[in-house]
C-alpha cells in the first residue's frame, strides 16, 4: 500500500503492541508521527552483518519533523535508531522503560527531547552526538546518578534534572558536563528533589556557575542572588 501524500499520522491513545504493520505501508514523506500511549515495547530492527547497524521502520521516513512514542513500553532502542532522521525537530520518549539515552543523535534541527518518566541511571549521549540547536531537555523523574556525557548543545536553556538521584557536583558528573559545559546558554534548570539539594549552599553554587540563569527549581534567580 502506498500513501506518498501522507504527512502526519495520528495513532494515539489505542492498544498498538508491534508496528511492523508500517513495513507494508509506504509512507516517505511522513513528518510527523503520533504513536503516544499505546503498548509499544520494542522497535523491530533487522542488524546488517557489516557494519552492526539494525535497520528499523525509522529509516524508512526520511523527512520525519516530530515523533511521540511517550507513554509506552519501550525498554530500548535500536541502536542509531533516529540516524536517517535528520529533520527531526521535537522527540518525545518519556513515560517508558528506557535505561538509556538514544545514542547516535546527530540532529542539526532538533530543538526538544523528553526523556522524563523512564529508568536511566547513567546519562552517556556520546562525544559524537551533535544537536547544536537543542533547546530543551527533559531528564526528570528517571534514577540518574551519574552524568558521562550530556548532548553538544550549546544553545541548550532548559534543562530538567529534578527527581533524580544526584549527590554530588564532582562525582556525579554534574559540575563538568552540564554546569560547565552549559554555563553560557542555561536559563532554566530544575534540579529539585535530588540528594544534592541538601547539600550547603547548593542555591548559590548553581547561580555561581551560570550566569545567565533566570530561574532555578521553579524560583526566579535574584538580583540579590
């Protein structure tokens, strides 16, 4: 079956378990996908014997803008799963079971990713991963403890770490990869609810280290502050 019109496709809120279906239906110029809320808990993937790589579903839809799987059953992806995708814009994958960040993000136009609501202990996107025009980034509600390696992003002003579980600025990784590294973009973070908020002057040391924050665990910085 071919649909070479097809732009948006629409399936939340059903019972969907497998989308192998979408093998049988041609849709290449589909750019945007609604999937949120249904019981998808895996992408089937076929591995190339050559270079390890797994072709899914995904690489079929090459102009792909705007992907919701939130709300699933999704425990891992694929490996470079999104690596065809390079104009996706808004990926939302939070609400599963996921341990880990996708790997492979090399995604110039991405401007959101969600991962809140998910299992991740270990952040690690990879020193290859490139999305410059990230903007936001939702990591809250998830068991983080350590942070390897957080997305080139330089232009990133919203990140949601809250709900986690962060102890340390040091040895968690924080301090280095994201308030370093963020230190001349961020102008929102959430850290809230995380073990490291009971530590001494823990307000004052993320102001300290980002200049540009205007808020801070919901709380407008001031100019006191």
């Amino acid at each position: 079956n071919s649909f070479n019109h097809v732009r948006s496709l629409n399936l939340k809120n059903n019972s969907i378990c497998n989308i192998d279906v979408f093998n049988t239906i041609d849709t290449p110029c589909l750019e945007k996908l609604f999937l949120y809320k249904n019981n998808i808990a895996s992408i089937p993937c076929v591995e190339d014997d050559d270079t390890g790589l797994c072709h899914n579903i995904f690489n079929n839809w090459k102009f792909l803008q705007h992907v919701d799987l939130g709300r699933n059953q999704l425990k891992y992806l694929p490996k470079k799963m999104f690596k065809d995708n390079k104009f996706i814009m808004s990926l939302i994958l939070y609400e599963n079971k996921l341990e880990h960040v996708p790997d492979g993000l090399n995604h110039v136009l991405l401007r959101e990713l969600w991962l809140n609501g998910n299992e991740i202990s270990t952040v690690d996107f990879g020193a290859d991963s490139y999305t410059p025009m990230l903007e936001t980034l939702h990591l809250h509600d998830n068991s983080i403890k350590t942070i390897l390696f957080m997305p080139n992003a330089p232009f990133l002003k919203h990140i949601d770490l809250s709900f986690n579980n962060i102890k340390t600025f040091q040895e968690d990784g924080l301090n280095v990869h994201v308030l370093q590294k963020y230190k001349n973009s961020l102008e929102r973070s959430r850290l809230n609810d995380n073990p490291i908020c009971e530590l001494p002057n823990y307000r004052s040391n993320i102001i300290n280290s980002l200049p540009h924050l205007i808020e801070l665990d919901g709380t407008p910085v001031t100019k006191e502050e």
